[in-house]
C-alpha cells in the first residue's frame, strides 16, 4: 500500500497552497466575457447567431450552468477560477509523473506556480479552461 504522507505528496501540497496564496496577493481580473456571455445565454440570445463569441462554446454554457447554481457575483468566478488553477497544478502533476517522473514533476508544478500568475494573470479565461482538458488528454494518450 502506497503511503499518502510521503516527502513529494507534501511538496506538491505546499507548491499548491503557496500557488494559491501568490494568487490571492495580487488582483484578481474579472474578463466581462464571463459574465456577459453567461448573462446574454440565460435571457435567451443563441451563440453565434445572437452574441459574436469567437472561441469554443463550452465555457460560456460551463458558466450558465454554475452561475444558475451559485448566482452571478464575482466571489462565485474567483472561486470556479481558483479551482480550475489547482486542477491545472494536480493534473500537470500526474500527467508529468506518468509521462516522465516524479522530480520533473515537481520541478515543472514550481515553475507554473512561478510563471502562471506573471503569464497569464489572475483571471479565467479560454485558454485557463482548456488546459485541464488538454492535460487529462495528454495523461490518458500516455496510458
């Protein structure tokens, strides 16, 4: 049996909270897409015939849904981006340690815990929201 508490498990630990405490420190941006394009869908505007949306349809439909559940508010995105990012950090992971190992691993967790926030901001956007996809891909192509 595998043992949960082991030295990398508590390294990848703290690389995610220290992630999320970088995250917390800067500002948080709130693209208007998330919110408009949510908002136009759920009074009835059809994509790309009544709202112009150059990017795939998923996460303005993903936004519907949780927005519905959650209610449309700034707090509700800071949340669903905060969790997508730690999916991001846990599936870049395991998909580097299936790939390659588990050094690498963590060494590639550190670097987009460094460059992530620098990057790409703090803030969801399409690009945010395809990653854990592209990595859950990448981690079953490797099976």
């Amino acid at each position: 049996m595998k043992k949960l508490f082991t030295r990398d498990n508590l390294l990848t630990v703290l690389l995610i909270i220290t992630h999320l405490l970088i995250l917390f420190k800067i500002q948080f941006i709130a693209w208007p897409e998330m919110f408009s394009y949510p908002y136009l869908l759920n009074n009835g505007y059809v994509l790309y015939t009544d709202i112009i949306n150059p990017y795939p349809p998923l996460l303005p439909y993903f936004l519907l849904f949780y927005f519905q559940l959650f209610g449309l508010s700034l707090v509700a995105l800071k949340f669903i981006t905060f969790l997508i990012i730690v999916l991001v950090d846990l599936l870049l992971v395991f998909t580097v340690r299936k790939i390659f190992n588990q050094n690498l691993a963590l060494l590639s967790l550190g670097v987009f815990v460094l460059l992530q926030p620098v990057l790409e901001g703090n803030g969801l956007w399409f690009d945010l929201f395809i990653t854990p996809f592209l990595l859950v891909s990448l981690y079953l192509l490797n099976q």
